[in-house]
C-alpha cells in the first residue's frame, strides 16, 4: 500500500543558501522529484552571500525523510545545517503538564489551600465522601490506563513505549471536554494486579478509561471493575470505537433512506473493538451481522480459535450459522467493518456485495484495503484516517461521554447511554448535509462534545444511574 506524505512525518530542514538567483527553485524542485509536499519556508537571518532558512517538508516515512534530505544536499551552493523531526520535537518534554487553578502570592493564600485551612476540607469529606466531587479534582477527572499491550498499529510495546499515546488521549479529553485527564501505564499485565491497581488509585477519579490493553484480558478487566467501582469505567477501544461506528452506520441508513436494523453487516475482526461494535449494532436491532477473524466467519459451535468470549459472540451474531472465509461472508452483504488489518479483502470481495456497498475500512494506519481500490466501487467509504473523507475516530465520542457522565457523577455507565451519544453523534449532522462524503462530524466540531454531554447526561439521570 503506496503512503501519501503526511504532517506525521514532518521535518524541518535548516539550510544555508548562497545568494544567488535561482536557488530556492532549485530546492523546490528537488524536494519535489524525491515525493516531498513542501510546506512552510522561513528565513531564519541573511548573512553576507547567503541566506539561512527553515523549509518544512511532508514526507510519506523515515526513510522518505532522508531521501529528501540527500535530494537537497545534492544542490551546488546548498548546505544542511541541521534536520529537524517536528513529531519528535512535539512530544519533547512531554505533551502535558499541570497547572494550578489559584495562585500562591502569600501566606494568606497558603493558609487557604494548605495547612491549616485545607483541614476543614479534609473533614468535610470524611464526614460525606460525596463532596470530593466538588471540592477536589475528581468531579472533573479521568484516569486514562494502559499496560501498553495493544497499542493502535503497534501492539504490544510495553508501558514506557505507550505512554505518548496517552498523553495524546490527555490533551484531547482538556482540548475538546475539559475535562483533567491523567496518562497512568502500568508496569505489569496480569489482570487481577491490573484490577487491584486500578481500584486502588480509584478514589482520585471521577472516571476510568481504559486504553491499548489486549483482548480477551480486556473483557474481564473492564467487566470487574464495572462491578467493583461506582464510577465509569469505559474501554474506549472497545466502546470509543463502537459508538462512532454506529453513529456513522445511523447517517448512513439516513442517506440511503434504508432501516439499519435490515442492513447484512459483515465485521473482520473479533479483538476489542469488533467485539463491541458487533454487540452495540446487535443491541440496537441490526439481526444479520457475520463477524469474521482469521480462521474466518465465527458461528455457533466452530472449534477452531474460540475462547469464550467468541463463543458467546457467536451466540448473538451469524443466526445462519454461516461458515467459510471472509470472501464468503461478503457474498450480498450492504456493510463491511473492517476492525483488524491491512490488505484482508480486495476488489472482487467488495463486487461480491450488494447494488449499493458500504465499506468501513477502519484499521489504522493502514486500512483493511487500500482506499483508491475501493473508492470507484462503493457507494460510502470511511477509514480511521484523517487524509480521507468519513474519518471514524473515537474521540468524536469519549470526551463527550466521559463530560456528561462527570457532570452528573454518574456511578456508571449502560447501553442506553452509548445509545445517546451514537445518536447524538449522527444528528450533529443535518439532513441537508448528508453526502457519501460527509456522514460523520469533523473531530474538531466541538459542538459534537456538548451535544454528546447532554444527551449522556440525560439518558443517565433517565436510566438511574446518575
């Protein structure tokens, strides 16, 4: 699969120019024959018979990178000072930090939120536990957990390695909810020290997201704590993930004036978040739906690469007890979600399904096929990517969830709340909106947040869980 350059593979190149007519074309050119996108250029200072600038350069990976670079320094009268990575150069130091909310100018104000007059707010919380909501930062608070075993596109690479992904989940719970979110990575993968772990830090939070923690261990994990906690727990790559996909499958049914409880839905993938997604489309009423793992289409009584919790799957979805391949599965199908990775159907699947196929290509980085085979044959195209229409990201659905669950202390979560945010999700776009195009929101839409928040909260203070 061919990558396109892109801002994740950005780097800014410092270059020492000779004054003469001519040379920046030169550079342009050839940033361009080694498959750069140019971006940015700043003169950095002008200095006697030269000129000192910064060009930025999009490029498709690391070895890309250098490419460019060795293009450029082939130029007469050009030199490299220095090559910048401006991915690397963002995470430096860490992404977040914490500020505090008043300030400490004076003794008067340390006797305020510290010794002795944080006293009396000690107190006040013994004798209610419930006011940590309101005088503490766990009314407004996320842990976002991680053992680092399933991290998108890398797998399992450890606590230390996951870290800058949770750091990113941090910045996108304050930028889109403002809500304070904590990266916490555990060091260990057994589950009961995990749910051991997670109960212990508890009392500090006002919700639990758990993140990038391998199936099936995930299942149990999430479904203790939900027992054992009251606050939400979330796995958001299960739950993130199915809400968006069943947002973008309501807009669908409303752009094709079809019943998304009759749509055939074929899913590839039976980790987490095929897993979910099956489960949230069965709940709200979708009855034909076939999910598929590598040994194929899973069915009641199939033997080979179960566990229980694909055979308790298999219970719910696949009522024909379809057996076969992937390709198999497709024959007729209206939807395909893909949830697993690269390069798994091709063409000729997607010409197996029906007069009007929808494809939902989903794995990340790169999709289950690549998005310019299947562009000419479908009806609707969406992918996890940012560089092509239909961007289906779980965070058009988390901050919102998580805000309206903390704005009401909402001791759970249930059904009917994931309901809503679908829901609220797909409504953000109106009906004169619609196009193949255009059946999810923009991520940056913060009006997607706010809407979300207030159907959660609704439905919760409905459901009695709030």
């Amino acid at each position: 699969m061919t990558h396109i350059p892109g801002p994740g593979y950005s780097i800014t190149i410092r270059l020492e120019i000779e004054s003469r007519i001519g040379m920046f074309a030169q550079i342009a050119t050839a940033i361009s024959q080694a498959g750069g996108d140019l971006g940015s250029i700043d003169i950095v200072r002008v200095e006697k018979g030269k000129i000192i600038r910064d060009v930025t350069v999009n490029a498709r990976d690391e070895g890309h990178e250098k490419e460019i670079v060795k293009s450029i320094k082939g130029i007469r009268g050009i030199k490299v000072l220095r090559v910048m990575d401006r991915t690397f150069f963002a995470h430096q130091g860490g992404k977040i930090e914490i500020h505090n909310k008043i300030p400490l100018r004076n003794r008067d104000d340390l006797s305020k939120v510290y010794t002795p007059g944080v006293a009396r707010i000690c107190v006040d919380i013994q004798e209610n536990k419930r006011h940590a909501y309101r005088y503490t930062i766990k009314g407004n608070s996320v842990a976002v957990v991680t053992d680092g075993t399933a991290v998108l596109g890398l797998g399992d690479i450890g606590p230390e390695a996951a870290m800058p992904v949770m750091e990113g989940k941090a910045m996108i719970f304050k930028e889109f909810a403002g809500i304070d979110a904590f990266p916490i990575a555990l060091g260990t993968t057994d589950v009961e020290e995990i749910i051991s772990t997670i109960k212990g830090i508890s009392p500090t939070f006002g919700g639990i997201s758990l993140e990038d923690i391998s199936a099936p261990r995930c299942f149990e994990i999430e479904r203790r704590l939900r027992q054992e906690l009251d606050i939400p727990v979330i796995h958001d790559d299960q739950h993130g993930t199915a809400v968006v996909v069943l947002a973008a499958l309501i807009n669908v049914s409303r752009l094709l004036k079809k019943d998304i409880k009759k749509f055939k839905v074929v899913i590839v993938g039976a980790g987490a978040a095929g897993t979910a997604t099956a489960l949230i489309l069965s709940t709200y009423g979708v009855r034909d739906i076939v999910v598929c793992d590598r040994a194929g289409a899973i069915y009641e009584g199939r033997r080979r690469n179960m566990n229980p919790y694909k055979r308790a799957l298999a219970k719910k979805t696949n009522l024909g007890k379809l057996r076969g391949s992937i390709s198999d599965a497709m024959e007729g199908a209206d939807v395909f979600i893909g949830l697993s990775s690269p390069d798994v159907i091709t063409p000729d699947d997607i010409k197996r399904m029906s007069r009007e196929p929808v494809v939902f290509a989903l794995a990340n980085p790169e999709p289950e096929i690549a998005p310019e085979d299947a562009l000419p044959l479908v009806r609707v195209l969406a992918t996890g990517r940012s560089d092509y229409p239909n961007q289906i990201n779980n965070m058009l659905g988390f901050p919102g969830i998580f805000k309206g669950l903390l704005d009401i202390r909402a001791r759970g979560v249930n059904e009917e709340v994931k309901f809503a945010a679908a829901r609220a999700i797909a409504y953000s776009v109106k009906d004169d909106e619609l196009t193949e195009d255009y059946i999810i929101p923009s991520i940056f839409d913060k009006k997607v947040v706010v809407s979300v928040a207030h159907a959660v909260a609704e439905v919760a203070k409905a459901t009695g869980i709030a």
